[in-house]
C-alpha cells in the first residue's frame, strides 16, 4: 500500500475510534454497530461502520444485524470510507440511503500555516463551560451547515453534548472567548494509532473572517505536536467554503468520508 493509502487507513481508524468513544460497539458479522440506546437520535452514536460484506448473503446480514442491534432508533445509519466494498455501496444506494454527508478528510504533515493570535481558548469543565458550549451548538445546528439542511429541536442538540460529553477526557472541547463572551468552539484529541485529531470546529457568524478559526486550529496544532501527534488531520464537508480554509493552513485531501442515512418509514 502507498504512503498516501497507509495515512488514509489510519485516518479511517482513528474516525471510527471517535465514534466509538462512550457508545456500545459490537462486533457483528462482517461489520461493527455503535449503539447508544440513551441517545437514539444521534446518527454518530447509532450506525453501522467497518463493513467488509461483498456477497449478497453477506450484505444481507449486516443489514439483518442492523436491525437487531438498532432497534431502539428509528434511523439506520451507515459510515462508510475508501476502505468500504463498492458492492455494500450500491446496496445502500438501491435500499434508499441517501448520502446525507460527504466530509473531505485532510491532512496536515508539517507546519501549520496560520498566524499566531493571542485567543482567550479555554478548556470546557464546569457546568457553565457545558452551557456555554450548548449554546453554541445549537446555534451551530440553528445553522445548519452540518445538518445538511435539517431542522434539529433542541433536544437533540442537548443529546449531541452529551455525547461529546461521553468521549471525554480523550476528546477535549475547548471555547474560545472575547469580552467575556464564548464566540467559538473546538474538539481535539490524540488518537492511540498516534495522529492528532481536529472535530466539530465552529464560530458563531458575527465573529467570523477575523482569524478566529485559524488561530484556534494554531492552537490545536501546538497542543497535539506537543503530545507527539506528527500528522493531524480534519474533516471538510465537501460542499462547504471551509475546505478552502483549511487548505491555506497546509492540510491536504486525503480520502472521502460518507454518511448514509435511510429515514423512518
């Protein structure tokens, strides 16, 4: 395998050990189901991912297992990367999954390109950092960029905290501050294959185009080389302006990432 396909592998693992964190897995055949019956709505808590069914009989029994070990969510979701059988792909497209996701996985092996700034950037403990953070999200959800246009209530957004609530202390949230105001959020994480991980980065509108999202990826960088991390990378949506962003900072494409999802009946 390529050097490019061995970092794409890697990258594909450490998402799947993200997801993973604070959820059931189980290992069925020719799959592995992450479950969270508490939080039945959450598609990253409630999927299928490592598929490696190619046969017909085999990609019906993920699907069979899907249903068994998913009962308690209306939602069937499945993750797939570079690495999941075409044959599984098209099942899912027949079936009527629709892609409701494409991130665009990009890595950085080398110096960020990014002026230092001085930012208020705090780690999220209390209660109040929580609320803080809450409050953002659903602004973020409010949004909906990366909802794919869905209109979420705020209870899902409260199930959402509690899952990043659930992968710490190995993912970290962190708020940035300005005048006493949290105006934007971040997560990221050493992962144990030894590449840094950067998730769900966000700023609220009115403090964007200022080198606020730059600074605080800066600051990421410096915490995870600091734990060892050579490589980091992150996810893009692939139709969204923030892959050009990332791109000026140094991070380069990788390997694609998809989310299917099929809706309740």
């Amino acid at each position: 395998m390529s050097a490019g396909g061995d970092l794409a592998r890697r990258i594909a693992e450490t998402y799947r050990w993200h997801r993973r964190l604070g959820a059931r897995v189980t290992a069925a055949r020719h799959c592995h189901i992450v479950a969270d019956p508490l939080r039945p709505g959450v598609w990253e808590s409630n999927h299928v991912e490592s598929v490696l069914a190619e046969t017909d009989d085999e990609i019906d029994a993920v699907f069979a297992d899907m249903d068994t070990h998913l009962a308690h969510t209306p939602w069937r979701v499945a993750h797939t990367d570079g690495f999941t059988p075409d044959g599984f792909l098209a099942r899912l497209a027949f079936a009527g999954y629709r892609e409701r996701f494409v991130a665009i996985q990009m890595a950085l092996e080398g110096p960020i390109r990014a002026a230092r700034m001085a930012l208020d950037l705090r780690l999220v403990e209390s209660e109040d950092d929580w609320r803080r953070l809450a409050d953002l999200v659903r602004r973020n959800h409010v949004e909906g960029h990366v909802t794919g246009g869905l209109l979420l209530p705020p209870e899902f957004t409260a199930d959402m905290v509690a899952v990043y609530r659930a992968k710490s202390p190995e993912c970290r949230f962190r708020l940035v501050y300005a005048q006493g105001e949290a105006i934007a959020y971040g997560a990221c994480a050493a992962a144990p294959n030894g590449l840094g991980m950067i998730e769900d980065v966000f700023t609220a509108p009115e403090h964007r185009r200022r080198g606020v999202a730059s600074a605080m990826l800066a600051a990421f960088a410096d915490d995870l080389g600091a734990q060892g991390c050579e490589t980091l990378f992150l996810g893009a949506l692939a139709d969204e302006q923030a892959k050009r962003l990332y791109a000026r900072l140094g991070f380069r494409p990788v390997g694609l990432a998809r989310t299917w999802v099929k809706a309740p009946a």
